[in-house]
C-alpha cells in the first residue's frame, strides 16, 4: 500500500463529496470520530456530519494545493495534511485553508477519520 496513493485517492475523495454531497460523508466517520472545526470539538459521526450540512453555504468547491502524508503507529494509521482554497459562490476572493485527517484502517481494509481539524487561514 503506496500511503501517498491513499492519502491522494482520499483527499479526491473527501472533496468532491463535501462539495457535491455533504451528508455522503457520513461513511467516513464513526462514533469514536472528532473533528475540531475552527476550534469548536464535535464528537460521533452523526453529529461531525450535522456540523457539516448546517454550515452557511449550500455550494462550494476546494481546490487543493498541497497534500502531505505519513503513516501514524503500528495500527497502520494515516496523518494526512492538507491545504488549499475554498471557493464560495458570489464571493470574489476565496478563502485559504488547512485541514488535517487522521484516517485509521477499517476490518474490510478501507480507512475512516478518527481526527479532523480544519482551519481557516487568515493572512
């Protein structure tokens, strides 16, 4: 397992269904999930993604600059670290973020987030 392939295949993946289908994010989380959004602590897949769907804007579109990866333990855990624009419709200039997935493997050999935090970046 190449982790830079994961990492990318998962960074793809996050984003185009964040930017498509919110709510299909879902899958990804589980109950022992945490993401930290902006510094606010939101625990359990159903409330990440309630967070997620709830915030105030129907449409957007990442455009990712970087992505870093490395494996994390001896459980074959992943951190991936990404960075980027998020682009909101109406708006001019987008906005610069960060956003960093801890992703551990599933039984049926795939991953899910444990840890997620996201920031934006202000210059």
């Amino acid at each position: 397992m190449d982790p830079d392939a994961v990492a990318k295949a998962f960074v793809d993946h996050y984003y185009t269904t964040f930017d498509t289908n919110r709510a299909g994010l879902a899958n990804l989380y589980q109950e022992t999930s945490m993401l930290s959004f902006e510094g606010v602590k939101i625990q359990g897949a159903q409330s990440i993604v309630g967070k997620l769907t709830s915030l105030p804007f129907q449409q957007c579109k990442h455009h990712i600059n970087t992505v870093d990866c490395q494996p994390s333990g001896p459980a074959g855990g992943m951190l991936v670290f990404v960075s980027g624009n998020l682009q909101l419709p109406g708006e001019q200039h987008a906005l610069k973020f960060s956003q960093m997935f801890h992703l551990m493997p599933t039984q049926q050999g795939s991953f899910y987030v444990l840890n997620d935090i996201f920031r934006l970046n202000y210059a």
